[in-house]
C-alpha cells in the first residue's frame, strides 16, 4: 500500500505519517531526505529525529531515494520516507537540467516494484502566489507534477491542515 501526505510546514504530516507506519505493526526503516545546510535546518532534523521511534532504522538518502525504494522495498516492512519535496530540492540543486519527468518515472517504478508499505510525506507548495524567480517556479512547478503523479499511483492520499487529516483519496475501502 502506498500513502501520500500532503500540507504545508509544521502541519502535522510526518506527526501523521509516523502514527501510519506505528499502526502497520511492521518493522520500519526511515528514509531521510534532510541535509543540514544550516542551523536552522540542524535543528528540524534534530526535531524529527527526537520525535522518531528508536527502534526504526534509518537510511539518509538526499539523492538516492530512487535506488533506496529498490533495495528497501523487497522486505515485508514499512518505508517512510519524510520528506520527498526535500529530496526533489537536493535533486534541483544538484541538477537543475536533469530530465524531472524521467526522474519521477523511476520513482514510480520503483514503488511499483515494492513489496512494501511506503508512506511519503510532501510539501504541497502549489496554494500561494506564483513565485518570484525561475528557479523557484521551477521547483514548484515540478514539486506540483510529481505530487500529482504520485497521488495517481496511491492508495491513500492525506492533506494535513493544524494537524488534522483530510481524506483525499482511499481506494482501500
């Protein structure tokens, strides 16, 4: 089963996202896509980390999700991987000529060939106004398309607000 967490900062979503990967009653290993570029962001990945079960097994993986979600995705557990809007603004950083689409198909692929429970958390960054410089249109321009793609393939999708869940989509029931 895939699951798709949606919101905006400090909206409860990873909260939710890890209360899902509790309730699986699987082993879980934790895909982090954070790098700590400055102290601000030291200390929300410190956040997360104090606020994640111990027993989980952490991969930190800011480029290589594609290839993690292969190698993790062959054992019977759940993948939670907060936060896949990071992962894509380490891969526009690192490439911002790279083919995205290609990019999110291998994602997809790799998804489609797990064995596993995924639980992504994103940012849906899409709800205010158009923003100032093509590289930050860009990032939410494909930040949107790879949502969108990925809300497509899942089974649950959520938007968090306040921290409360809204239901966008459960083909489960």
């Amino acid at each position: 089963m895939i699951s798709l967490m949606l919101g905006g900062a400090r909206s409860g979503k990873s909260r939710f996202a890890q209360q899902l990967a509790i309730d699986s009653k699987l082993p879980v290993v934790y895909l982090a896509t954070a790098t700590a570029s400055d102290t601000e962001m030291a200390e929300r990945i410190a956040h997360h980390q104090q606020n994640r079960p111990a027993e989980w097994r952490l991969r930190e993986c800011p480029l290589e999700l594609v290839q993690t979600i292969y190698e993790e995705g062959q054992q019977s557990q759940t993948i939670l991987v907060d936060c896949l809007t990071l992962w894509l603004n380490n891969q526009l950083f690192n490439n911002p000529q790279q083919d995205f689409p290609a990019l999110f198909q291998q994602l997809l692929d790799a998804v489609s060939a797990s064995k596993a429970q995924i639980i992504f958390v994103a940012n849906e960054v899409g709800l205010g106004i158009i923003p100032l410089g093509e590289i930050t249109r860009q990032f939410v321009d494909e930040a949107g398309r790879l949502n969108q793609m990925l809300a497509q393939q899942a089974d649950k999708v959520f938007f968090i607000a306040a921290g409360l869940p809204l239901t966008l989509k459960d083909t489960t029931k």
